[in-house]
DNA sequence: CTCTTGCATATCGAATTTGATATAATCGCT
DNA sequence: AGCGATTATATCAAATTCGATATGCAAGAG
C-alpha cells in the first residue's frame, strides 16, 4: 500500500533527483517531504482561484518560473518558499497549519482549499 | 498594544540584525517571523522534555549551536531546519501544523507542548 | 573554588536556495 | 490552424543557510 505515496513522490524530482532511493529514506525525511507536498498542493489551489504564477510571483517579490516549481513540490523549493507564497496568497497562520497538519495522510484531494 | 509583540520581534536580531523597521515590515513579513517564533517557541518546549540541544543536533544532523539559534528564533534559521527539528523531536505534520496555526496570537504561552 | 554539563554567541567556508533569464510546452479562443 | 496568455523546464550567478569549530557564560555538584 506504499505504491500510491511512493508514486507521488517519484513523480516529482524527488527520487532519482535526490539519488536516494525511497526505501533508504528515513521516516521524517518522509514527512518532511510530504509535508512540503501538501504545501504545494494548498498553495497550487488557492492561487489558482485568486491569480496568475506571474502575479503572485510579483506580490512574492519572486519570479513565475520559481512559483511554478513551488507549486510542483519540486525539490529546489524549501518550505520557507513554499510558506511566503501561502501568506502572498492571503492564507493566514490559521490555513497553512491545517494544510501542514495533513501531510502524510493520502486523503481524498477534492474538499481542499 | 503592539508593543507586547513589538518587544518580541526586537529582541532576537530582527529589527537590528536585518536593519529593517518593525514598521516597514508588511503584513506577510510579520507573519512570517511569527510563525518562525511559534515553531521556535514549540520546539524547544518539545526538546526540554526528551533531550538536550546536542542530542536532537546529532539526530539532525546539525550542530548544538544551530539548534540553539533555532529555538531562539534566531533570524538566521529557516522554517525548512525548524521544521526539521520538530520531526526530530518526534512531532507529526499535525503538532506541527497546531505550533502554526496560532502563531500571531499573543495568547497565554502556558498551555503548549 | 573548580569541574562538569548544558546552552549561547562568533566566525567561516561549503552547500543549498534564490531570482533572473531564456525558452519550450500547453491551453483557450477564434 | 494560428495566437495570446499561462505554466513548465533549463541554466546560472548571487544570496542565504548550513554545519563545524572555537569559545563564552551560567548553574549545579562536589
């Protein structure tokens, strides 16, 4: 039952960007990951209903190809990124920790926000 | 009454080591550093309990005196190595996502694990 | 008082992350 | 099909963050 999280991981540059092997990664490098996941995916949500990569990369004081990789969960990215890109949006403290405390859970993506 | 929270932005090197006003910061810039605070404040309550900050470094990787900038807040440690160490402490997305969720909320800092 | 233990501060080269730029792929529209 | 707008990918130098090391400071034990 790990193939659906381990395909999501795959996916992205994680695996054979990283060159470790998903297997050999440690329970918190695993949660860490998936938590830079969830970010990307609220992130992907919320500025979609609100603007463009270009105009939130301009609020960000960024660029749009930089935002396009948060929103990828690209590896590159760091949380720190990730989380000022929240806030660009207007998600308040309130919204990024629900979206963080629900990393690592495989749950249904459709009542996101 | 931004004094109370005015206090304990200046205290760390924030106002001084980033020589930028408290009042110039915008609103997405406060919040950043207190959810920095919050997890800062939250990781070392949670580290105090199991171990000293030479331990949790050797289960990070890091060194004593990155993890005691990082529980001072300190401006030059990113939410990414915060983050981290909070899993190093054996916290889940979910206490970590409640360590920022009330961030900005001057509230009573008793009740915190 | 002296030792030890735990935490804070300073410095520094190495590694990572960043924004910029160029450019390609994709989508919606006519 | 052709076009404009949006998003994805590649590269790279600059800035930030990193771990390591040295050292200072405070509190408790003997």
């Amino acid at each position: 039952m790990d193939s659906a999280k381990r395909e999501r991981l795959e996916s992205k540059g994680w695996k054979v960007g990283n060159a470790v092997d998903f297997l050999n990664l440690s329970p918190e490098e695993v949660l860490l990951i998936e938590i830079k996941l969830a970010l990307a995916d609220s992130l992907r949500k919320r500025r979609q209903k609100r603007m463009t990569q270009a105009q939130l990369a301009e609020k960000l004081k960024s660029s749009q190809p930089r935002v396009a990789r948060a929103e990828c969960g690209d590896a590159s990215v760091s949380i720190e990124l990730l989380v000022r890109a929240m806030l660009a949006t207007g998600a308040t403290p309130k919204d990024i920790g629900k979206a963080i405390a629900v990393a690592g859970k495989g749950g249904n993506p459709l009542p996101e926000a």
